[in-house]
C-alpha cells in the first residue's frame, strides 16, 4: 500500500494538471529541455501544495498528527484521509465526467457524492483536470503558434527560406513571454480552480 501512495498523491492532486500545463508551456515555446524537467516536477509540486494547503492541513491535523502520535489505528486514518481527499476530488470533477465513470462502470448516479466509491471518482476527477490541463494549454499554445506562423511567413516574403524559422522565433517568443510576465499568468491559470 505504501508504494502505491506517490501515485495516488500524483492522481488524486492538482499535480496532473499542473505539469501538464508547465509542460505543454515548455513545448509551445520550442525549448524541449528548458526548464530540466526536475525543475517542472519541483514547481509543480510546490504549487500542488500551495493550491491545496487546506486540504493537506486538514489531512495534517486528522489524519498524520494522530496517527504518529498513536491515537488513530492505521485502519482509520486511511478511511479518514480518503474521506477528505474524496472530498476535494468531487468539488472539482466535472458532473459530466463523474456520469460517463459512473456509466462506464453499470452504476446508478447517486443522489448524494458520499455514497460515490473512490474508485469512481478517481477517474472522473483525472479525467476533468486533463480536461483542464489541455484547455489551459490550447490557451498558452496559441500566441507562441502565432509568432511561429508570423515569422515564416516574414522569412517567406524576405525569401529567406533557408533560414530555419525556430532560430528566429525562438528569442522572440522567449522575449514575449517574458515581456508579458508569462510565469505569473501561468501560475494564476493553473490555480484558478484550486484555490
């Protein structure tokens, strides 16, 4: 069970969305191996934790504290930290999302989202924040695919054809990112709906 906790935590977080969308950024740029990707995991680690400090405080004082203090069998720290993190997952997955899971699996929608089974909501809240990750970054592709498309088609008309494009947009969408203070404007886009 304890293997399995890194990728519940991954799963059962924002962490998915955020790399996704700190990836999809890295590649609508054009630098495939900048930022390391070690630095995308660390980042996107630290604004999971930022975007859901209520929940893992609410985890912290429920569940760990009592638990290493010995006042809470394993048993029901489990079902208590399972509970809470449920919680969290349901108040972000799309109505849509959690009926397609349901269906998927013969189930009848409930009335009430407790009676959900964790087995359930796991996917339908995946599948919601790759939802999001992806429109996020549909959003961050388009102005860089813009500069890519302007700076062909300037080359094109210099007939400068056998300058390479990316050599030229590159800096430019580098520039423009920094310019427009791209880093905070991301940050704000991914936490919007974890906050």
């Amino acid at each position: 069970m304890v293997a399995l906790l890194p990728g519940m935590l991954v799963v059962m977080t924002s962490f998915t969305r955020i790399i996704i969308v700190l990836s999809m950024l890295r590649h609508a740029i054009g630098m495939q191996e900048t930022p390391p990707n070690v630095v995308l995991i660390m980042l996107a680690a630290f604004l999971t934790l930022l975007s859901m400090g209520s929940t893992f405080e609410q985890l912290d004082q429920k569940v760990v504290t009592p638990l290493y203090e010995q006042n809470m069998p394993a048993s029901v720290a489990l079902k208590h930290g399972g509970a809470i993190m449920k919680e969290y997952m349901v108040g972000r997955t799309r109505e849509q999302d959690m009926n397609f899971v349901l269906s998927l699996a013969g189930k009848d929608i409930p009335e009430d989202a407790e009676s959900i089974s964790v087995v359930h909501v796991v996917p339908a809240f995946l599948l919601s924040e790759l939802r999001l990750a992806f429109q996020i970054g549909f959003v961050i592709f388009l102005p860089f695919l813009l500069v890519d498309i302007i700076v062909s088609s300037v080359l094109m008309a210099m007939g400068m054809m056998m300058v390479p494009p990316v050599s030229i947009a590159l800096p430019i969408k580098v520039l423009m990112f920094v310019l427009i203070d791209g880093w905070t404007l991301v940050t704000r886009a991914v936490l919007s709906d974890s906050m």
